[in-house]
C-alpha cells in the first residue's frame, strides 16, 4: 500500500483484507462496473493507485469466491480506554504493527496475556496504561508475540459484509457465472469425447 492520500470517510462500513499484503483495511467505497461483472475496492484515507479491483471471471471455483468474501468483514472499531476492563485472554481482535514511522498494517492477533496498571485521569477522561500482549495471526510477524498499548487494539466486528449492496451484487453475478461454467463443462467434455471417438473411428 502506498501513502495515505483520499480523504477518510467518517463512516467506514466494511474493511478488507488485501491481496498484496493480507493486511486489512478500512474500505472507502465498493465501485461495480456497469454490468456488475467487476468490482473496484477503494481504500479509505488512499488514493486510486492503491485500488484493487476483481472480474466476476477471476474466480474459477466456489471456493475461490468464498475465500475472496471472507476477505471482507465489518469494520473493526479501536478500543476505547474505558473499555480495557472488557478485554480478557484469547480475544481474537484486529492490532496495528508497525514497521517505522509510516509502516503502520493492522493484521489480525489474540491477546495473550494482559498486564493491568492503574488509569489516570487528565481533564475528566481516562487514559489506559495497561500493556496487551497479543500473538500475531497473520502478516510478517504471525506466530511471534508483541507487547503493545491498548490504542493500537481494534474489536472485530462478527457478522456477514453481504449487507453491502455493491457486494452483494458482485457476489450473486459471480455465482452466476460460475454455475454458467460448471453447466458448461459438461457439454464441452461430450464433445470432446465425441471428437475423440470419431478420430477412433477415422484415422487419418
């Protein structure tokens, strides 16, 4: 992913997992093309050099188009300071890895384990200075353990993406051209029995 650039919509909906990092991202807005046979998944906060985009005749397999929908899920939403008392071990959640200053990827994690410090308070609000150590599940890092400050801990979010319209569309014309294939391959098989049976038949 390149830098930051599109300006952030205040609203994200859905993230994604993208296909050059496996690292997620928030999702700006999901573009179909006129005939919703492709797909453009723009990124929030980056600019269009950063888009991803999917032909309905990318997916072979329905595997495939399962495993490209599970890449979408519900945004995650950063853990609030308040909220560290709700945190326990073995939470699956989505972390932020950094890798320098402008490396930031969120990759999902579990918490391991937590170490608890007392909460300040500054102007009314409470501030978190407890440590999480959470086990990566994804990304570069998967399978080490890093410890971390609850601001850099997101909740996933469970539910299907498939109440995103544009989605849903791409899906459903998809499966369409997948069972348009499957029903095809029959036929094709037939007929190139047929040929084979017929060259048997007359040699050259």
């Amino acid at each position: 992913m390149g830098r930051p650039c599109r300006k952030p919509n205040q609203n994200p909906l859905l993230d994604f997992r993208s296909i050059h990092d496996d690292a997620w991202y928030t999702v700006d807005t999901l573009v179909l093309s006129n005939q919703d046979t492709s797909l453009t998944v723009r990124f929030n906060d980056f600019d269009e050099d950063n888009d991803e985009e999917f032909n309905v005749k990318h997916f072979k397999t329905a595997k495939e188009l399962d495993d490209f929908i599970k890449r979408f899920r519900p945004a995650c939403v950063q853990l609030q300071d308040e909220e560290c008392k709700n945190v326990k071990r073995f939470w699956f959640v989505c972390a932020l890895l950094q890798h320098g200053e402008d490396d930031h990827k969120f990759y999902n994690a579990f918490i391991e384990s937590i170490h608890h410090e007392p909460h300040t308070r500054r102007g009314g609000e409470e501030s978190c200075l407890c440590a999480f150590v959470v086990c990566w599940l994804e990304g570069p890092k998967a399978g080490e353990t890093e410890q971390m400050p609850l601001e850099r801990i997101c909740k996933v979010q469970l539910g299907s993406p498939l109440f995103d319209h544009a989605l849903a569309c791409f899906v459903e014309m998809s499966r369409a051209q997948l069972d348009l294939v499957s029903n095809d391959m029959p036929v094709k098989k037939e007929c190139e029995a047929t040929k084979s049976e017929n060259l048997t038949k007359h040699p050259c």
